[in-house]
C-alpha cells in the first residue's frame, strides 16, 4: 500500500515562513520600517537582534555564511553604524 503523503499544510506554513536566515532578513528589515522615526529605538532592537541571530547560530540553525549577511544587513540598518562580530573576520589573516 502507497504512503500517503503527508505535511501538507505545514509545508504550506514551511513555504510562508521561509528558512530561519530569510526569518532574520525579513526580521531586519521589519525593525527598520517600523522605527525609521526613532534611532535610539531601532539602535536597541537591532542590538537585541544580534543576539537572538547569535543564538541561532548556536542552535545550528544558520551557518556562519548566513551568520554574517545576517549581521552585515543589521551593521547597515544600525543608526550609530556599530560593526559586530562576525565569523569571516575570525579566519582573515
């Protein structure tokens, strides 16, 4: 007997969400638009952001390629235009 196929609303969902990278692009650029008006308000949610992309990291959810485009999209958003840590700087000679 054939198996039935199975997740089809939640591979709907899956395809809406997008993968955990596109989730932190979007979450940038969501925090961007929303506080375009208050710099102090966007500095401390992009800091914040920083660390929740840190922590999926961790989580292995993102490699370190997505890891650092993450951080680079929120390096050009930040208003006092801080740089953080970034996985490719760690290898360069």
């Amino acid at each position: 007997m054939a198996k039935k196929k199975r997740g089809g609303f939640g591979r709907f969902l899956g395809a809406l969400t997008g993968t955990p990278y596109e989730r932190l692009l979007k979450q940038v650029e969501k925090l961007t638009t929303e506080h375009a008006s208050d710099d102090k308000k966007l500095g401390r949610a992009l800091s914040k952001l920083v660390d929740v992309v840190g922590t999926a990291y961790e989580d292995e959810e993102i490699d370190e390629d997505e890891h650092d485009l993450v951080i680079e999209a929120i390096e050009e958003s930040d208003p006092k235009g801080r740089s953080f840590p970034k996985f490719a700087e760690e290898d360069s000679f």
